[in-house]
C-alpha cells in the first residue's frame, strides 16, 4: 500500500545524513566515510525509510516527522590560485549570521586572514586576532559605505556600483 502511495518525497533523513558526511573533515575524509556507509549500507537504509515511511506519512498527513537539512548549515569553499599564491575564501553560516573567512597563501604557506562577519546589520572584518579592520553598512539608498577601525569612512559605493560589483561575481559565485 506504502509503495503505491504515489509519493516521491523529499527524502530528508537521506539529505540530513549526506550533509553531516559533508562535515566530516577533508575531502578524503570524507569520500571515506560516504563510501563507508554506502558499504554498510546506511545510505540505503535511510533512502528505504524515507522512502517506504517518512515521505509516505509526508504525503498522506502533510507531516513530515524529520525535518529538513538547513541550508544555512552548508559550509562553502572556493580557491582561487595564480603562481605560487593562493587565497581560500570559506563560507560559514550559523544560525545567527554568516562568516566569511580569507585566507592568504604564498608557496603553500599562510601570509594574512580576514574575517567577515554579519554583526548588528553591517559586515565587520576583523583579522585572526578578532581585531576590528574595517566595518561595511548598506545605506538607505541601496549603497554601501565602508569605515575603518575607528569609524571613518574611507570608501563610499553607490548602489549601481554595487550593482555592476555583484554582476561581475556571478560566475564567481556558483
């Protein structure tokens, strides 16, 4: 009867298991562990259960009784390299607000950080120290004003700047 429900579901015990391995150390750590539980076979017992339960009861009551992953709880790594330099940008979100961290290398070796954090609606960038550098407010307009340690302005956008700013990072984005 479960079987033909008609019900695809949204599997979330599959995707809350595939996004704690997601938080398992290196990649090969990892890709060990996903092939480990695929070998177990953890994977296909919570896809069986989603399956065969939770999406079911999902589409028969509206009621799903495990909730999805957040999509707020996925960290974000890109690298970007030229010659022998080499910089890492790190996105965390948490529940409260999101950091950035910038993280700079030359010959495999760490030269500066940054970190920019969402605090009391403006972006504060700090180093690894938890030193404020620089503070960045949107303004009413659409624009963004940026402060330095001791609140000075020292750089102003206008929100076509802004504009023109994030369509030129698109491709960077994804």
């Amino acid at each position: 009867m479960l079987g033909v429900s008609g019900c695809y579901g949204p599997f979330h015990l599959t995707r809350r298991l595939h996004a704690w391995n997601g938080h398992a150390g290196s990649k090969w750590e990892q890709e060990f562990l996903f092939l480990l539980l695929v070998w177990a076979p953890v994977y296909g017992f919570t896809s069986l259960a989603d399956a065969l339960l939770f999406n079911s009861l999902e589409f028969w009551t509206g009621n799903n009784p495990v909730t999805p992953p957040r999509a707020s709880g996925f960290m974000k790594i890109k690298r970007f390299t030229r010659a022998d330099e080499e910089v890492v940008l790190t996105y965390l979100p948490t529940q409260d607000h999101a950091r950035l961290e910038v993280q700079q290398f030359r010959n495999g070796r760490p030269v500066d950080e940054l970190q920019v954090e969402q605090r009391d609606g403006m972006a504060v960038g700090s180093d690894a120290q938890g030193r404020v550098l620089l503070t960045a407010q949107t303004r009413a307009d659409g624009g963004v004003v940026v402060r330095d340690a001791q609140g000075h302005p020292v750089a102003s956008y206008s929100s076509s700047q802004v504009e023109r700013l994030l369509a030129s990072t698109r491709d960077v984005r994804r």
